[in-house]
C-alpha cells in the first residue's frame, strides 16, 4: 500500500496542477472577453446603452409639484417639537439682519443714519392679541419681501454669505430658510413691516399659512426707519405667550448670549406724588368756608399720599454675556463664577472649571464647570437622567440637555458647548451625524478627566508643601502648630469632590472601558 502511494502521490499532484492552469487560463480569456467586450453591449437593468439614448431624446420633462396648504402644514408641525421655538427662530432671524447691518456700517459709515442702535425689541399687545418682533437690522424691500418670506426654503442669509467675500467676519445664525414659518406653530396670521435703505417705501407683507400673501406699501410712510417688524396674530391655544414672565423666560433661554441686545417691553408701577391744581384750591375754598382746620389738615395728608402709576419700560434680558468666546486671560474669576450660577442655576460657585478651544475635524469652544455639591437625587434617576451641558450654535442655544454628549457617569458636569459648524437638521433641535457627537463627547470627557486629575494632583503637592517649614514657623513653634492643626481641619478640592462624587468614578470604571485606566489611577 505504501509503495502504491508513493507511485499515485506525484502524479495526482501534477495532475491537480495541470487543471487549475487550466482553469486561470480560461479565467484570463473570459475577463479580457469582458474589456475587449463594446460598451454598448452592457445591460443595466434591462436596459442598453442604445435604450437609453433613445430614451433621453423622447423624455418629457416635468416639474414636482407641492400642494402649498399640505406643504406648510409638514414645515410647521413637524418640523420643530416645541412651540415656544418660534421665538428662538425669529429673534435669530433678527440677529442675522443686526448683523448684515454692522457688516455694511463697517463698509459705509453713513449706513446706519439717523437709527444707529442695533437692538431687537418683543412687545405684546393682550387686548389685540398680538406679539411683535422689531429690529433695527437691514429690513427688507419688496422684492426681498416676495423672494425672502414667499419663497419656502429660501434663506436670505445663505444668499448674503455667498455674495460676501471670502474671509469676512460674521455671525450669521440662518441656514436653510424655513425658521420664519415657525411663527406659524402659535399665530394663525403674521405681518411683516419691513423698510431698508435700498427702497424708499416701506411694505407690509401679511399671510395665514394658505397659499396665498400679500405685499403693499405702509400708508403710515416710513414708521421705522431701517429694520423689520414681525407680528404675529397668536392662535387660541398661544395666548399663554402673552404674558411678559413668558415671552422673558423664552426669550432669555434660547437667545440669553446673541451679541445685540435684546428688550421686552414690561410693566411696572411708579409711585407718583399727586398734582395739585390751583383753579381746584380755589373752588373748594369758596364752597367750604364752614370747614374746620383739622379737615383741611386730613385733607392736605390724604393729597399727599403717592399714587400708583403703571408705566412700560424695555427690560433687557440677555445681559449675560458669551464668556466662552472670550480669551482665557480676559475673563475673571467673579465672571466665571456668575455664568456657572446663570446657567446651572446653583447658589454655590463651582468647585473648577476648565476653559478651552477644540480644533481638529470640528471645532468648538467650552466651558465645563464641577460642582460642589451632588444633587440630591443625582443616583435616583442616574440611568434616565441626560447630560446638563448646553449645547450652542453661534450663540443660540439648540439643547439644553442631549443624551450623548457626556458619559451618564459625568451627568453631573455643567457647562457650555458652542460651534459654528455643527450639522444641524432642519429643526435645529438635534444633530445630523452621529459621528461628529462621538468626536465632541471624546474631547469633553478628556477636558474632565484632565481637571479631575490636575485637582488630585494639586492635592497632593499641597500637602508636601505644609511639611516644609518657613523662617517664621521656625521662630514662633506654637503659632506653627496651631496652623497645622488648622490646615489639617481644611479639606482640599480633591477631597470634597471625592466625598461627593466618589459614586460616580467608580461607576465610570465599570462603564467606561476606554478610560478605565485614567479613572481607575482617580480612585
């Protein structure tokens, strides 16, 4: 059997060899009949290359066409999931036409004219039942007015940037056109006022969500002088927002940091001492002459009493600035104390914080803040309860609270992300690509980490200092005891954060496998 084998093995093998030559050699005759093959040979999907030329001369070429009531109903309803977002929407369209207006001032000097404040005033009328946007920004002619707000998805700033020179400087919030028919999730009708310096007249543009608006010529004459005004007729189911706590508190929340000021109009009572008219002293003293001293006195006291006078003021409700768009060494100690307490609403200034620019695939600016103390239900709801960094771009805020922003074992950390370049969708309310989160979340992690060690860090080196003695302690051997048993008393950052979060780390390394070796090294 053995010598059998021997005698078949080499030939089997030599035979094996014969066929798969064989079989690459055909391989090679079938592909280069493939590419020596004429292109008009190819098939895709049943149909040739003649198929198709024949079919292109014979097309008909038709329009998409929308039912405009259904397609204005899609933008307003499901676009955006809040309704207090119109505010948020139309205040930023207002930034962006502030911010045209200052490009072109710093371009042309006489630009601005007689009205030289860049601001945007919201005032509600509860009788007409009306809320109005006003600023003092480009404004609008008529053919801006039919182009700009007749056109769905038609962004005036996305054309404003593309005619701009390359380089320039701008802060413009607008992308895609569709945030002015968010005025429609709480107003049944909206006006338009607008007046810029390219047109004399100044136009009133009006819709109701149909299929249909109007534009026409103010028969008030130019009541603005440059800017546009937005008012918006509210729903039933919106006289909420009529209210001057409401309109302050969502306009303070989305657009608490846009760089120009921002007014509500709000009522307020003055004490106002009462006039007294001479014709009146007169008469009175004709007519009771039997009067006694003592009335006249209690009369004298009761005119004197101040009476109540309501009065309306523009209170301005974005005066916390943008501290993060500022250079490290410009912001101080107070300031940053004072935005953590703005944003975290905690009457404890922070424990730290770190302050930094990321470059790279995306950029963006931060300010993340540890606290002092753990909120006291902080591992009550640990698995429900989302990351409290705000999110913002160009200085309007997009989320208060997103999921993967920041570990859940980080839930704790407060702060601030801000960029120019996220990629939004359309509502503005999430982000279109799920990498560009991870990318953020990674650097925000390391930026905590990072300060969390610095803090040990700077714990530890603090108690190799108190070991070492200074000439003074040397002299004075009772003062330097009674030191070191205060020093000792004192409990360092590391320590009061380790007290209060101490929970938290360790369920990091439990959860976090990439950075299980830096928190572990925390423990």
């Amino acid at each position: 059997q053995c010598s059998f084998l021997q005698f078949c093995a080499p030939r089997c093998a030599m035979m094996l060899r014969r066929l798969l030559l064989v079989a690459g050699l055909a391989g090679l005759d079938i592909a280069r009949a493939e590419e020596e093959a004429p292109a008009e040979g190819k098939v895709v999907d049943g149909f040739s290359e003649a198929d198709r030329a024949t079919m292109a001369e014979a097309s008909e070429k038709h329009e998409f066409q929308a039912e405009v009531n259904r397609l204005m109903d899609i933008i307003i309803n499901s676009l955006y999931t809040e309704k207090q977002v119109f505010l948020r929407e139309l205040v930023s369209n207002a930034a962006d036409a502030l911010e045209k207006a200052r490009f072109h001032s710093v371009q042309d000097e006489s630009y601005l004219g007689d009205t030289k404040d860049l601001e945007v005033k919201i005032e509600h009328d509860p009788e007409a039942k009306t809320i109005s946007i006003t600023d003092t920004g480009v404004g609008m002619s008529k053919a801006d007015l039919i182009n700009n707000l007749g056109t769905v998805a038609k962004s005036g700033t996305t054309n404003f940037l593309e005619a701009m020179a390359e380089g320039a400087d701008t802060n413009l919030i607008g992308q895609f056109g569709v945030g002015f028919y968010s005025a429609f999730l709480v107003a049944d009708k909206v006006t338009v006022t607008s007046k810029c310096n390219d047109d004399p007249v100044q136009h009133v543009w009006e819709s109701s969500a149909d299929a249909s608006f109007t534009v026409v010529p103010d028969p008030r004459g130019n009541t603005l002088g440059r800017g546009s005004r937005v008012t918006l007729h509210l729903k039933e189911d919106a006289h909420d927002y009529l209210s001057e706590d409401k309109l302050k508190e969502a306009s303070k929340k989305y657009s608490q940091f846009i760089q120009f000021p921002i007014y509500v109009k709000v009522k307020k009572e003055v004490d106002v001492e009462a006039e007294e008219d001479d014709d009146d002293k007169e008469d009175e003293e004709e007519k009771d002459d039997v009067e006694t001293k003592d009335e006249e006195e209690k009369e004298e006291k009761e005119e004197k009493k101040p009476t109540k006078k309501t009065v309306h003021e523009w209170e301005q409700v974005n005066t916390q600035k943008a501290i993060w768009l500022r250079a490290k060494e410009d912001v101080t100690e107070e300031e940053y104390n004072e935005f953590y307490k703005s944003i975290s609403k905690d009457y404890l200034d922070p424990l730290a914080y770190t302050h930094f620019n990321a470059e790279g695939e995306i950029e963006f600016k931060s300010i993340l803040y540890l606290p002092k103390k753990a909120p006291f239900d902080m591992m009550d709801n640990y698995w429900s309860k989302k990351s409290e960094v705000k999110l913002f771009v160009r200085r309007v805020l997009v989320a208060e609270k997103f999921d993967e922003l920041l570990p859940r074992y980080l839930n704790f950390v407060r702060g601030v992300v801000d960029s120019d370049d996220l990629p939004l969708n359309v509502s503005r309310e999430q982000l279109q690509q799920n990498k560009i989160m991870k990318v953020i979340s990674k650097k925000l992690v390391r930026k905590v980490l990072e300060l969390m060690k610095k803090l040990a860090k700077e714990e530890e080196s603090g108690e190799d200092d108190d070991e070492e003695k200074d000439e003074e302690e040397e002299k004075k051997e009772e003062e330097s005891k009674e030191e070191k048993k205060d020093k000792a008393g004192e409990e360092g950052l590391w320590t009061k954060f380790w007290k209060e979060f101490n929970k938290n780390l360790k369920m990091g390394c439990y959860e976090d496998d990439s950075n299980r070796s830096k928190l572990s090294k925390l423990l």
